[in-house]
C-alpha cells in the first residue's frame, strides 16, 4: 500500500509532530512526511531523545506525538516509557517497524527482537495493533484514542513488505570522496597495525567487502558490528584497554552512528583511550535506511571531539589529504578522531556480512587475532 494513505489517516486524527529514527521499513513513510509541508517531522540522534522531545510536544501542544522508530530502537525508549510517560500519563503513538517478524526473512541483528517484540509491548503495557492494508484505518483509529482516553503510549506495527517502495534520494553532495575511496585509503594505511571495529550497516558492509575483493578479510577478521548503533566507539575502547600490545584499534563509525550516543566520546577520552583512531565517515544521512538527513551538517565533530578530552582531532574532504594524514595518525597518541566528509554514493552489489559469517563466527574471528595480547 502506499505511505500516503497512513500519512492522510494521521493527518485526519491530528497527529503531530512526527518524530523519527529511520528504518528502510520506514523509509516511504518517512520520505512522505518530509516531502509534506503540513507534517512537522523532527530528527533526533536516537530514539530515547525522540521520547523526549515526544513528551515535551506533548505537554506544549495537548496534540498526539508519533514516534517512528525500528523495534531494535524501540528498547532505547524503555527508560522514558517506564519513568516518564508511563508515570506522567503523558501519551504518544509509537510507529515501530517490525524487523525479524516470525516467519520472515531476515538479518541476524533482528532475530532476538523480531521474535519477542510483541511479549515485550504486552510485558511493558503498551497496546499494540499491526497494521493491515485492508483494516489500517480502525488499527490507526483504535491506538490512536487508547493512546489518548488511557494518556499513554500505544503502538502500531508496521510489518515487512506493507509499505510500497520509496523514492530513492538524490546522492547530491560538494564532496569527492565515497565511502569506498575513504574505506580503501584507511584499510591501506592500517595494513596489520591495527585491529578494525566497524559501525553497522552499509560501512561494515563496505570493510568486508572491499577486504574481500583484495583477499585481506581473513587476515584483517574486523569486528564487524550489525547491530547495537552507536556502540562501535565504547566496543572500540574495551578493545583497546585490554590490549596488551601497541596495535591501534581503529574505528570506522558513521555519522548517524556516532551522533546517536555521542557521549561516548567522553567516555573514550575519560577513559584514557590512547589505542583509539576514531574515523566518522561523514555523509550528512543514514544511507543505510534510504538516505534520510542526520543532524550532522551542524555538528562540528572536531571540536566535540577536542571539548570531550580526545587528544587530537582533524577534518578531512578529500582523498590525497586522507592518504597523507592517516599513517601520521596512526602513530599519535589517541583517542584521535578523523572526521571524513564523503560524498553519498554506494557500492553496488554489496553483500551481506551473514551470508558468509555467523555472528559468532566474525567474534571468533575476531578474537583470534587478539589472542596472547590481552589483559584487562
Ligand atoms: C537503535 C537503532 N536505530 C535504528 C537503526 C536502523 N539503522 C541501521 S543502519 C542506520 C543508519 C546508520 O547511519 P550512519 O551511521 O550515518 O551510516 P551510513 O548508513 O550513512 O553509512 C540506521 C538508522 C538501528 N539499526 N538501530
């Protein structure tokens, strides 16, 4: 079906603002609110934050919020469900995609959730209908006036496939550098010296595959990250205080990854990260999910980076500054952070991590290459 039909029936219920952290399931209806002008959409870095703006709205406004987020972000809401709508009696409509739905296929990252998403909702007291093409006006109608009768939240699921396709959007950007240029200039600079976590979606996917054209990946093993966005720095920083030796450990984060638990950057420099080279491929989106805009462009990750207590950090656009820069920084003292601006064309043909490795195989992997050199 296509989004517009459930953008009208928000519209017609007084729905607002909507506030969203994309999913490609999302990707149409996400593009549709954008592309409307009477819609107020509004980006925050994760999905406890668009909680949080939620209820403020809400209180300002008297009118019904919709938080647009994957079930795998719907767990970053529970703190603020629990201990604050759900105390306050303050209401919002969750719109959850349903990654890893039973009986559909499906990436690994998704199979937990996927499978317990709905005894979660119940064990959590959020009333939840699925939407259907052929029942979605009385499923948008019945969670909408729960939500609003108990003041609380109340969810819709959106399954896999129900949504016709979006749009695709526009790869403009001023910058040269893709993400493969980038992905091949720090592969080569890092050879063996350094051992490798990257972010998920398409940048992990990038790493293995560039690695693998060059028959590098069993020699490199990263730790590809698929899931737990945001996390790949504080992964990183474990690595790199159990070390014994003096690899460094290099992080390829995202934009949209890094922006989303952004306090992590304290926490590495707090912590006295000094293995740490911490990259931010820059593409001003979520090009994972179909390209939807982060909040980057306002973000100057350099002098966050600096304020956190990082040692170092620098900005780059282009591919011979990245060549000459990434050996010198590969020998600073860390944590240093490399912020790579890069334009938003994607491989083609990319395959999928999973279709080779098992998760616990890319640990395993992973973990051999450390071995004999840690102790926490
Ligand atoms: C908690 C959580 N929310 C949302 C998603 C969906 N998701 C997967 S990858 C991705 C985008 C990552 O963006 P960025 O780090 O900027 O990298 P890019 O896709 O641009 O390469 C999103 C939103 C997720 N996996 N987990």
């Amino acid at each position: 079906m296509e989004a517009e039909l459930l953008i009208q029936e928000f519209k017609r219920h007084g729905i607002g603002p909507y506030i969203e952290v994309p999913c490609s399931l999302l990707a149409p209806l996400i593009s549709g609110l954008l592309n409307d002008p009477s819609c107020e959409v509004v980006n925050p870095v994760n999905e406890a934050v668009a909680m949080g703006i939620a209820a403020g709205a809400y209180m300002a406004t008297r009118r019904i919020p919709m938080v647009l987020v994957q079930n795998s972000g719907f767990c970053n809401t529970l703190n603020c469900l629990t201990s604050l709508n759900q105390i306050y009696h303050i209401p919002a409509v969750y719109l959850i995609s349903w990654r890893g739905e039973p009986g559909t296929k499906d990436a690994p990252e998704h199979e937990v959730m996927g499978s317990r998403l709905e005894r979660i909702l119940e064990v959590f007291d959020v009333y939840y209908r699925i939407l259907t093409e052929s029942g979605y006006k009385d499923e948008i109608a019945a969670v909408i006036n729960l939500a609003k009768d108990r003041r609380s939240p109340a969810a819709l699921l959106l399954p896999k496939g129900l949504l016709s396709s979006a749009p695709a959007v526009s790869p403009d950007s001023p910058f040269a550098l893709t993400k493969g240029m980038a992905v091949d200039i720090i592969l080569n600079a890092c050879g063996r010296k350094a051992c490798l976590v990257t972010t998920n979606g398409l940048i992990s996917r990038e790493v293995f595959n560039r690695l693998s054209e060059k028959h590098l990946e069993e020699e490199h093993a990263p730790f590809y990250m698929l899931g737990s966005m945001g996390h790949a720095l504080s992964v990183a920083l474990g690595i790199g205080k159990g070390l014994e030796d003096n690899r460094r450990v290099v992080v390829i984060d995202g934009d949209g990854g890094c922006l989303m638990h952004l306090g992590s950057m304290a926490s590495a420099a707090g912590a006295g990260g000094s293995k740490l080279i911490h990259v931010v491929l820059d593409n001003g989106c979520y090009a994972s999910t179909g390209g939807q805009p982060t909040v980057s462009c306002g973000v100057d990750f350099c002098k966050v980076a600096l304020g956190c207590g990082y040692k170092s950090s620098q900005r780059i656009d282009s591919a011979n500054a990245l060549r000459e820069a990434f050996p010198v920084v590969l020998k600073q003292p860390g944590p240093v952070l490399v912020h790579v601006l890069i334009n938003r064309v994607e491989g083609k043909g990319r395959c999928r991590i999973s279709d080779q490795y098992s998760c616990s195989q890319i640990r395993d992997r992973f973990m051999k290459q450390l071995q004999n050199h840690s102790g926490w």
